[in-house]
C-alpha cells in the first residue's frame, strides 16, 4: 500500500532541490580543501613552464 501512494503522489514544482541537512564529515572536509590547494599550485607550476617555454622559443 505504501508505494501506491508513493507512486500517486502529486508533483509539487520549486522542491526538485530541496534536500535534507547534511552533516560534512571534517577529514573529508580537509582533504576537499587539500586537493583545491595543490589544484592551485599545480596550475601555477604550468604557467610557470609555459611562460619559461615561450621564453626560450623568443631567444632562439
């Protein structure tokens, strides 16, 4: 019976989002902190070789 009113339920518009308080795990919330940092120096490290690369391609 209970998943025949499930499957009658009524479409509401505006709750597709809605979502239950979700409590963050704190090591996975300093890992997830960890990877956007070492994100930030790897793509300054490329900048960094791109920038010396084009430097040597001028001199030459």
């Amino acid at each position: 019976m209970n998943s025949k009113l499930v499957d009658e339920a009524p479409y509401h518009p505006g709750y597709e989002d809605a979502s239950f308080e979700q409590v963050e795990n704190p090591l996975m919330a300093e890992l997830a902190q960890y990877r956007k940092m070492n994100e930030r120096y790897i793509e300054t490290a490329k900048k960094i070789i791109e920038f010396l690369g084009a430097g040597n391609k001028a001199a030459a």
